[in-house]
C-alpha cells in the first residue's frame, strides 16, 4: 500500500502554486538500472521528493525510472544530493528545462510499471544495453552534414511543431508502434551513418540498441536530447539545425527552441505550434489549433465535439462512440 500520495483537487493544487513566493526548475533523467523491488523505491522516492516540494510525474519498474518533474529552485542541490544518495540513480544526468512559462507540474506523482518505456516487444528480445554512441550537438550538427541519415524518434504530434532539418519523421501515435516502422524505413541502409533524437534521450537509447540488433553497423543518438542540445548550442553559439519548438510532456506543452513556427492547424492549416486537448471530455484528443479555430470552435477539435463540450459531463459520457477524427478513435 502507498504510504503517500496526493489527495488534494486539482483547482487546490493550482491555488497552491500561484501562491508560492518562489520559481520552480524543470528537471527530467532517466537511468536503465536493475530495482529489486520498485514498490519500495517508490514509497521511499515520495518521502524523500515530496519533503523537497517536487512536482511531476516518474515511473519505476525493474528496468530502471523516467522521471520528469520540477522542484523548488532553493532544493534543486539538495534535490541532486538526496538522487546521488540512492545507488540506483548517483550521478544520474539531469536535463534542465529551458523556460518556465508556465507550471510542469501541478501534483507529485510516482507509479510503478512494468517498463518504463513500453516497446511493445517481448524481453529479451534484443538486447537494450548494446546501445549507439552518444553525439554532442556539435558532433550531431557536423554528422548532419555530412550527410547521415537522421530518424525523429518521437510521435507525429511532436514533430509536427519542430523537428531537424530533413530527418525521417515515422507517421506513429506511441513508441510501442515506433521501432518496427523505423527499421522499415532505414531498409537498405544498413551501413549508412543513423543519427536519432528525441526528447530527453530515452527513446533513442531502446532504438539504438533495437537497430543495433537489426544489423545497423554506424547507430548514433543525441546525448541529452533536444533539452540539452538546445543548452549545448546556446553555450558553444552554435547553429540550431533543429527548428521550432520541442514538445514536452507537461504543462507547458512545449519548449521554443528557434522562432521558426512549423506546425499547422488541423482546422484551418493557418501557421499554429500550439498544441491542446479537445474540451469534449469523452474525446480529449491532442491537436493543433490556432487561436482564431480556438474561438470559433470553442477549445475542441470538430463542430461535434464543440456542440458536445457545452453539454453536461454526464451527457458526454452518454455520447462516447467510436469514430475517426484527424485519423484518431475519439468520441462522437
């Protein structure tokens, strides 16, 4: 049984935050190491984090943890004191967030899962440790150059905001659908240079090994991700060969890392890199939306969903079916 856990409402937690006197650092890592028992760990992470006020969301499981949270910028060095302290996770690399617009998180919340990172693959089929080399952004923006091949490891909806210049973008929702359709992409390439990225790192790290594994000879990731490249680049003045704006899977739904706006929205195509849910509660899809469609379709995704979100939530429910918009299952 959870020792602790969150039970405050969501408009209290917001109350909460407005009223701190004080600024908040959005910190992601993630570590693949052996826990015997995650349940455990888990229970000891939230006395320890929640004592230090830290926000976000963290999974365990045996493979190891993927946290990304935020934490009282006057606990951030005791925050990296207590992580250094646990076996599992010392020296652990942190990738800061690059602005703080608007709150991360609102709750602290740690789960424990059967991975970390869902493949959708059996165990041991390949082996997750025999992974590509690491590439600082200046060895990633030389590799790019001349002339590798590089793969967009994340779903469509992040790469439509922002994304390198000329790589593979896989047309895939989850990371589970990812792995498979990459190989099949990079078909016949096998002694090409590959250069991945993501967001932070961690789904590189599966996909390098998983290529690997396939025969892909030169298999090469982006240390640190988009989050660190942008600091790398901004530190070294170098050029950001990565254009617009890097989602991030939190409250302030993305980071800008050039002005450059690459997305579109999904109701009128005008310029837009502002992702949101649709307010009808029973769909809820992540989509593009310009302010304009914003106004006009009041925050959701369809004139359907539109006329649906204004009725009550028990109505909504009612209406839940199953029919494509923008090619996803949603409600009607």
């Amino acid at each position: 049984m959870l020792r602790k856990a969150n039970k405050r409402s969501p408009e209290e937690l917001r109350k909460r935050l407005e009223a701190e006197t004080f600024t908040r650092t959005s910190i992601s890592f993630y570590r693949y190491v052996r826990i015997k028992d995650p349940e455990a760990l888990r229970d000891q992470l939230y006395d320890l984090w929640d004592d230090l006020g830290v926000l976000g969301r963290i999974y365990v499981a045996h493979e190891g943890i993927n946290a990304q949270l935020n934490v009282p910028d006057h606990n951030v060095k005791v925050f990296r004191m207590v992580v250094d302290q646990l076996l599992e996770f010392n020296g652990v690399p942190f990738k800061i967030g690059i602005h703080e617009d608007a709150p991360s998180f609102i709750k602290l919340t740690i789960k424990v899962r059967e991975y970390i990172l869902a493949d959708g693959l059996l165990p041991g089929e390949y082996d997750v440790t025999n992974v590509g080399k690491h590439l600082s952004a200046r060895e990633f923006n030389d590799a790019i150059d001349q002339g590798a091949v590089v793969v967009d490891m994340r779903n469509n909806y992040e790469s439509d905001i922002g994304r390198f210049d000329g790589a593979l973008l896989p047309d895939v929702t989850t990371f589970a659908e990812e792995l498979p359709v990459v190989s099949e992409m990079l078909r016949g390439q096998e002694d090409k240079k590959i250069l991945l990225y993501c967001t932070g790192g961690i789904r590189c790290e599966k996909a390098s090994a998983y290529l690997r594994e396939g025969g892909f000879k030169d298999v090469n990731q982006l240390h640190g991700g988009i989050i660190d490249y942008k600091h790398q680049i901004d530190r070294e003045g170098l050029e950001s060969k990565f254009k617009g704006r890097n989602f991030v899977f939190d409250g302030r739904s993305a980071e800008p890392i050039t002005d450059d706006v690459l997305g579109v929205c999904y109701q009128c195509s005008a310029p837009s890199s502002t992702h949101a849910n649709c307010k009808n509660t029973t769909c809820n899809i992540l989509f593009i939306q310009c302010d304009a469609c914003k106004d006009t379709f009041n925050r959701s995704c369809s004139g359907e969903c539109r006329d649906i979100s204004f009725l009550p939530i028990e109505e909504q429910e009612k209406l839940r079916k199953g029919v494509k918009v923008f090619g996803r299952i949603v409600a009607r």
